[in-house]
C-alpha cells in the first residue's frame, strides 16, 4: 500500500477538513483546554472570511470550525515558516473572535477562539526541545490574570521527539502521524491501527483514495514547496548582504511570480507569501 504525506495542503484538508471526528481528536489532542472542556461535536465554517469592508483582507485558514459552545477553532498546516506568519495568524484568529457579533449584541457572547498551527519548519532554534508555544494575553507580573479570548498555538514539527512525551498518548500519536507518514511509508506502526482515529486518518491518506488530477496537484504542492524554500534561502542570504527585511520581501514576490506562472489560485498565493492580492496582480 502506498501513502501520501498529510501535511500537503490536499491530504490535510482531506483528512481533518472532512471528518469532524478527526479534527475534534486533533484539536483535544493538541489544544490546552481545561479539564471537560473537551470538544465533543462540530459544525464546519466557510474556510475563507470575507471581510465586510472590501479593501480590507481576506482571512484564508485550511480548517475552521465551532463547537456546541460556540468556541471556534482555526486549524492550519504551515509548510514554511516567515516572520510574519505569526501576525498573520493573530489577523484571522482577531477577526475570527470580531466576526462572532452582529451590530449590537452583547459582547457577552463572545466565545473563545483557538488558533493551531502545525508548522513544518523551525522557527524558535533558541528554545532547544520546546516544540509547543502556547500564547494568550496575561498580565505582565501576575500570569495568574488572564484576557479570556483568543489562544494561539505553535507547534514546531521537527522539534517533536514521540519518546520524550509517552504519558500525552493522543498527542503523541497524532504529532507521530503527521511527522513520520509520507510517500516513503510501507507499513504502518501497529499503535496507529490500533486506534480508531488514527487508523481511519491513515486509511485517508492512500494514493488509491484520489483521482489522477488530484494526485497531479500533489506533486505541484511540493514543486512549489521546492522552489520556496529555495527562493526564501536565496533571499535570506541576499538579505544579510542588503538588508534582511528588502531581501525577504523579495524573496516573496519571486516566489508569487513563479506561483502566478504556475496558475496557482491568488488565494493560495497570499497564504504562501502574505502578499496582499493587489501587490500580487501588480506583479
């Protein structure tokens, strides 16, 4: 049997973006909610929100949903990490909790917005071993003292090392899934068919569950993912000669250029780069 990797955009909305079961298991797994205060039923939203002023942006995430609590959840799978993604990230999960009132209602009724994002890549090498970073709004001296209202999650997949967190099972197993399945995989450890979810995650992910176009737009994922991580290198070392920030922001337009030739959807490219859809049709 042959498999496909699930942090490509295609198999991780495949998996987590059409079986409820699944992402309520993920987001128990890896969210840090309360004692009962586990998700037990969910409703899909529109993955793309559009905002109400027409020249502000649009917010794109891979997953979002809300529970019988009315909390929302964005889930997103980031192959490449960017200085900016964190704003990014606090954007959507900003307009997430905003969008949640009509005109005039209570601001009572606003529910928490969890914001989890698995990123493929390292982005805080100082903190040696620690793979999860959790941020919420919290007094300064008394930690203690907390904003209720947005949290955001960052996990760092190569950090993660499954024998150093065996009392986390469920956390384990799917942090196991996503870092250790890929076109490679011939036979699949036993403690993941030994679990219902996991199991049924894996059964979605073999090449024979996707047409041929499908399987096409794929293997163009890790072609773009490539010749990303190529350019944003390149222009990393161009940025410590010239400036940084000048050389990552072109490092980015190159990466749209090459994108728009490729006919990739503008949606996508804004995800990828953090271009807004004007500067990506002026190039």
């Amino acid at each position: 049997m042959r498999y496909l990797d699930p942090k490509a955009d295609l198999t991780f909305k495949r998996v987590f973006g059409e079986h409820p079961d699944l992402v309520i298991s993920l987001l128990n797994a890896l969210l840090p909610l309360d004692p009962h205060q586990e998700v037990t039923e969910i409703e899909y939203l529109p993955v793309e929100l559009v905002p109400d002023n027409p020249l502000r942006k649009n917010s794109i995430v891979d997953v979002r949903c809300r529970d019988n609590q009315g909390r929302v959840f964005l889930v997103e799978m980031q192959m490449i990490w960017s200085p900016e993604f964190k704003q990014r990230v606090l954007f959507n999960a900003s307009k997430a909790y905003v969008r949640q009132l009509d005109v005039g209602e209570q601001y009572e009724l606003l529910q928490p917005v969890y914001s989890l994002n698995l990123v493929n890549d390292i982005f805080e090498p100082d903190l040696d071993g620690e793979y999860y970073h959790y941020y919420r709004l919290v007094h300064v001296e008394h930690t203690d003292k907390v904003i209720e209202g947005l949290h955001l999650i960052f996990v760092e997949l190569p950090k993660f090392t499954p024998h150093n967190y065996s009392e986390k099972k469920m956390q384990v197993l799917w942090l196991r899934y996503l870092t250790e399945i890929n076109e490679r995989t011939r036979e699949i450890p036993a403690e993941f068919l030994a679990n219902p979810e996991l199991k049924k995650a894996v059964n979605a992910l073999e090449v024979s569950a996707f047409t041929d176009a499908q399987l096409a737009g794929y293997e163009k994922f890790w072609d773009i993912i490539s010749v990303e991580k190529t350019l944003i290198s390149s222009a990393e070392r161009k940025g410590r000669a010239e400036g940084m920030e000048k050389g990552l922001a072109e490092g980015h337009k190159e990466v749209a250029r090459n994108l728009k030739k490729a006919d990739i959807s503008t949606a996508i490219i804004i995800q990828s780069t953090g271009l807004s859809e004007k500067e990506i049709e002026e190039l």
